[in-house]
C-alpha cells in the first residue's frame, strides 16, 4: 500500500518563474540566461549537433557579443519558419489526434530549489488527457529530415524529458512537420532513470556557468567558434608545455594525424584523378555505390579591386571597411 502511495503521489507543479506574454525579445533573452532551458538541455549534456557546451557557456555567462546571432526574422532561418509554422503543426496535431491542446506563456522552474536552473518553455500543454500533458512541435527541412528517420532525435528527446522533470508531467508528443508535407508524431514517456543523469549532467554544466570557468572544447565546430569568442587577441607572452606530459601528447597526437592526413589526401587526389583521365569530356561517370559530375561552372565577370585602387586609391579612404583580424593556429614540428 505504501509503494502505492509513493506511485500515485501527484508530482508538485513547476514554478511560474516569468509570464512570457507580450515580452520583448531582448527581456526574454536574459531570463533565459537565469537557467538551462529545455532548448539548451541537450547542449548542455553534450548531446546537440549544433552547438557545443562551450559556446553555450558564452551565451548563460554573457561573453557570446563577438558570437554570430542567428537571425530569427530571415526568411531564409530555420528558425523563423519553425515560429511560423508551431500553430500550424499543433492544429494538425489536433486533428490527427483529437488531444486539445493550449499555449504556456511562461518560463517555468523546477519546483525543488536544488534543481533551481532547470527552466521550461513549453509550446503547448495537451489538455484533458490523463496519458499525455506536453506537445512539442517541430519542423524539419530536407536537410534535418534525416535526423528524423529512426524516430525523435536524440537531442530532442534529452529537451522533452527535461521539460517532464520540470513540469513533473508523465508523457509528451513530439509532433514534427517533415519537408512541409508529411507529419509524424512521436509519444515520450518519462524516464526518471534518464531523468536524474540529465539532472546530474545539467547541474555540473551549471556549475561551470555559477564559478565563471568554462567547460572543455569538445572538438565541434562550434567549439571553435567559441574558442576564438573566448580568447580573440593574444598578447604575445610564450607559455611552456614541455613538462607537461599531457599536452605533450596531445601535441604528438596532432604531428601524427595531419601526417596521416596529408597522406590521405595525396591518396585522394590520385584516385580523383584517375576517374577524370578515365572520363576525359564527359560530364557525368556512374557506378554502382554512386556517381561523379565534373562540369565547368558559367564564365563570370567579377570586379578586379587591386587594379582599380591602384589607379584610384583615394576610394580605400572614400569606402573604408574594417576586417576584424582572427587568430591563426600555426603547427611547427
């Protein structure tokens, strides 16, 4: 009777942290720098494809102004047509399902305060349906169509079950819009195994956030990019790892994959070129794992810059455009 007990005991609603009707975009983006929300929960833990712990860090501690801003108003934005296009894919989820659905227009918190930086913004909560309480919607062009073919993402799925630990709610559907045309949706059930490992993961992520010390770089581009954010100038100063046995190996381990690197490439380069000998002018070589196209691109008329202000150089000064320098990392063995 107990373990019953314990079982049905109704999980304790999340926190209304903020009401999100009618804020401006710039208010919502620092409330969301007040915690790890369900969109940045795979992220955090390592598991987005997109961005990288490190570059997140950047964003929740203020250091991401030299951060390239994706713009959400461009047509030519995922994210754009996905905030277009969420009413459209919850009134069909409505209609293949028959669930009521209804908007959340807050930023929720996790109701047990050493769980304080866990936040939730739902799309929408299902209503009326004891086996289902959270949709989340999502739209997937030709390229992330692929992600979608064994099921819901895995990033994804680390977002839904965040926001089930948040709200303490038992399922969600996943409702995604496929290339424009095909929908698809997807049941979750809460996994409090996968639950608490994600809260474990977030809160050591949110730890590096707390003490202001970044998490390591884990080889995406992403990382890069946050790595060139982070420390944009040197000052010329020369540090020495030659004791330091492990950056040592690092090291070597760099010397020995551009090696293999360059070998690779001369190999490439070989085999390309026996496919081009073998097709002289023809524009297009089938096999049976693939194919080849070798075409000659449209003759084009471009402006040459260094001759005209060579004959004209007072317009550098007229027409002025600053290029922000980067830094080069440069390997000597």
């Amino acid at each position: 009777m107990k373990a019953e007990t314990l079982n049905t005991r109704k999980a304790p609603a999340p926190l209304r942290l903020v009401s999100t009707k009618g804020m401006a975009e710039e208010e919502w983006l620092q409330v969301r720098k007040r915690g790890i929300g369900s969109s940045d929960a795979a992220t955090a833990v390592g598991l987005n494809p997109y961005q990288s712990p490190l570059e997140l860090w950047l964003t929740k501690t203020g250091r991401d102004a030299q951060l390239p801003k994706p713009d959400a108003k461009s047509e030519n934005s995922p994210m754009y047509w996905g905030h277009i296009l969420e009413p459209i894919v919850a009134e069909h989820y409505t209609k293949h399902t028959g669930n009521k659905v209804r908007r959340v227009n807050a930023v929720l918190q996790h109701p047990d305060p050493d769980k304080h930086f866990m936040l939730a913004n739902l799309d929408y909560s299902v209503v009326g349906n004891d086996e289902v309480q959270v949709l989340e919607c999502k739209t997937a062009g030709e390229w992330g169509a692929k992600a979608w073919r064994e099921g819901v993402p895995e990033y994804v799925q680390c977002q839904v079950q965040h926001q089930l630990a948040v709200t303490g709610k038992k399922a969600a559907d996943v409702c995604v819009l496929i290339c424009g045309q095909e929908i698809k949706i997807f049941r979750i059930e809460r996994d409090d195994e996968l639950i608490e490992r994600l809260v474990a993961l977030e809160r050591d992520f949110w730890t590096h956030v707390e003490n202001g010390t970044p998490p390591p770089a884990d080889g995406t581009h992403s990382a890069a990019k946050a790595l060139e954010c982070l420390y944009p100038q040197d000052q010329g100063s020369v540090v020495d790892f030659t004791e330091d046995e492990s950056l040592a190996g690092d090291f070597q381990g760099l010397l020995d994959i551009r090696d293999r690197v360059d070998r690779l490439k001369g190999q490439e380069l070989h085999l390309k070129q026996r496919i081009q000998e073998a097709m002289g002018e023809a524009s297009r070589a089938l096999f049976d794992c693939g194919e080849v196209t070798w075409r000659r691109s449209k003759d084009s008329t471009v402006l040459d810059t260094k001759a005209l202000l060579q004959e004209q150089p007072e317009l550098l000064e007229m027409y002025p455009k600053e290029r922000r320098g980067s830094r080069r990392f440069v390997v000597k063995a």
